[in-house]
C-alpha cells in the first residue's frame, strides 16, 4: 500500500456495542427458530475489528469460547494483541491483514459480525463479506451487518457532500477535520430562515454537532467511500450469496408502533408475507439511518415472527433492581437501572422474577427455573 491506510494515520475510538452480543444475537434468532450456539462455547468472527475491544471483553466473559478478529489497520491490531498478551488470552486470535487475501481456518463461525464496514468498503469486498458468511457460517450461524440505511441518509448524504467539498484535496487528517468544522460554524451562521433546504440542513448540523468527535467525523462523515443501501438492495445481494434476513439486533427498531396508527394493520399484511418488505416500508415511514441486520443460512429458514414459546427455553440477565421496597396503590412495582430505562408491572409473579433477578447480575439465570422460584415466593400459581 503506497500510503498510509487512514485507520493507522486517525485512530477510531473504540466501544463495546451491547446490541452485538452473541447472547443478544442467540436470543434474537432463537425467537425466529434458528437455534443459534450458546454464546459460552461458540466460535465468533469480527471483521473490520479495530483493536478488537468487543472482542477482549468477550474472551474475558467466555473462556471456553473462541474468538477471531482481522483488521487491516496494522496498529489497531499492534494495540490490541498488546491487551491480550497481558490479559492472557489463549480464546482470542487478532489478525492484521486484508479480508479479500485471507481465509478463516476450519471450522465455521457460530456468529460473524461485521460493525461499521459494509458501507465503508469497496463492492469487491462487500461480495467477498457475503461469500465468507456463505462459505464459514455453521448450520445455525447468525451473522451481523451494520450499513448506513436509504432513505434516511440522504439528508445526511447532503451534509457529508458540503463538508467534502469544503475539506478540499488536502490529505492531511488535522487539516480536514479543521476545514470540516469551520465549514459546520460556516453553515449555522449563514443559512437562510424559512427555507425548507436550511431546515432540514441545520437538524443535520446539530445533530452532528451533538457527537462531534474528531475521528468519527474524519472517517464517517469525511470519508471518501461511505455507501447507504435500501434494506431491499442489502438483501437482494444477501439472498443471491444463499443468505436469509432473520431480524435487526435493534430489535425495538422492528415494533409497528415506530409508525402512524393508521397504516399498522397495512405493515402487519406486508409482514405476514414479507417482512422484508414489511421493514422497508417501515424505513420509507421513520427515516431510518443505521441498520444492524441478522442473516443465517437460507437452509435454517427463520421464521418471520417470533415465537413467544422460545423464551422459557432462553436465560435471563436483568440489572433491574426496585425503585421502591413496596409496590404502589394499584399494586405495581417499577424496576430500572441507573441511567437507562424501567419496567413497571402489577404482576406478582413478575415483580418476584425481576426481584430475584437482580441482584444476582449478571449471572444468567435458566427462565423455567427461575419461574418456579418467583411463582414460589409470589405464593401464586399465576402461569401467564
């Protein structure tokens, strides 16, 4: 490579995705009837790893799990090998290389996730993604793709295209991150009042605005290949390498209620038919931007809706603790978790479950089991 790949010259910061977790992923499919490996001793592959943060975290959770990571930043991987040297794990392998002249060793992957590489790599290599998914997924396997999702992102499209021309030739990171945000400051003192392009530019600026972070910005929102698809065209290249839509790890992202009452029951035909097309309809509807789409095998055969009857056959993790000792006047207790969300239930069986629960996270607890134990020391039969 005669110059310096951009993810050695800018760091990308590094985060630990919870809606990538192979216990969220196997939770997800087995809903849809593909009987995903246990996350305890399954074999995962991360693609575009960086220093493979998400994946150290992994091997330190699941030591009888093994882990694979390829990168083609050479110093994401120096870093990250330095971790897992000093932590000492033997689960996880990290490779510098790129994915188009390298091959995964026997056997397949129970899961396959690639975050955040989709939309920034070339067409060759999101063929080759696809083929290896085909090609190294096991039966049951789940594989994870994120990409920037139409039509939501033509607003932002427009927005990268301003900053872009701005930014000019230079290839010096520092020097276009700087003109990238004059060119923002630029944009918020000069646009136009009542005008519908301003408008819709300036949620763009300020949402922008809100997560400004140096590299994000260098490498997503100045980046010179960054490529949005239609859920429709995602899977139509999805099937024609034999592999079948399964869900979102978004899961919330799925519900009918993200849209207008009144086009629901059209949603729930189109679903029961296609939930392909049922989910396009939905992002024509929300504007959706990022997508983190499940894929199996077309042999597994999901299902398209999910089966209530697999969660007794699931563990639960829950840090929900009570906000209050006793429950309220109509008998309800509402359980959260610092700085995230709450249930509130009148159930007793419920309110004894999550009681339980808590406190022993994150312990993954056998749901039959634990069921019996609420049922108990709710003193109810209550099966529903």
């Amino acid at each position: 490579m005669s110059q310096t790949f951009s993810y050695d010259a800018v760091e990308y910061p590094a985060h630990v995705y919870p809606q990538l977790h192979p216990s969220r992923l196997a939770a997800i499919a087995r809903l849809h009837g593909v009987e995903a490996a246990s996350p305890a001793g399954c074999r995962l592959l991360e693609i575009g790893c960086g220093d493979g943060l998400q994946l150290l975290t992994l091997a330190l959770a699941y030591p009888r799990a093994r882990f694979v990571g390829i990168d083609l930043s050479t110093t994401a991987i120096t870093r990250g090998e330095a971790l897992r040297q000093a932590l000492g794990l033997d689960n996880l392998q990290l490779v510098a290389g790129d994915l188009l002249a390298w091959s995964p060793a026997p056997p397949g992957f129970d899961y396959i996730i690639a975050h955040g590489f989709y939309s920034w790599v070339p067409d060759a290599v999101r063929q080759h993604l696809l083929e290896l998914c085909r090609d190294h997924l096991a039966p049951a396997g789940i594989a994870c793709i994120s990409y920037n999702a139409l039509p939501g992102c033509h607003l932002r499209r427009m927005l990268w295209d301003v900053l872009k021309f701005h930014a000019g030739t230079d290839s010096d990171p520092a020097t276009r991150i700087a003109r990238a945000k004059e060119c923002l400051e630029l944009l918020q003192a000069g646009l136009p009042a009542d005008n519908r392009y301003a408008t819709a530019l300036a949620g763009e600026i300020e949402e922008l605005q809100d997560r400004l972070n140096p590299s994000v910005l260098f490498h997503d929102d100045l980046a010179e290949l960054n490529q949005p698809f239609t859920l429709d065209a995602f899977m139509r290249e999805a099937r024609a390498h034999g592999l079948e839509f399964v869900a979102e790890a978004s899961y919330h992202e799925m519900s009918l209620r993200n849209a207008g009452e009144a086009v629901r029951p059209l949603l729930e035909t189109l679903a029961a038919d296609d939930v392909v097309s049922k989910e396009q309809y939905l992002d024509f509807l929300t504007g959706r931007r990022f997508r983190q789409t499940l894929l199996c095998r077309n042999e597994a055969r999901p299902t398209p809706h999910p089966h209530a009857a697999a969660v007794g056959r699931l563990e639960l993790v829950s840090a929900l603790m009570p906000d209050a000792a006793t429950p309220d006047a109509q008998g309800a207790l509402r359980f959260s978790r610092p700085g995230s969300g709450g249930v509130r239930t009148d159930h007793p069986v419920m309110q004894a479950l999550l009681a339980l629960a808590g406190p022993r996270h994150p312990q993954p607890l056998p749901l039959p089991a634990l069921l019996d134990e609420a049922r108990a020391a709710a003193g109810s039969s209550a099966a529903a």
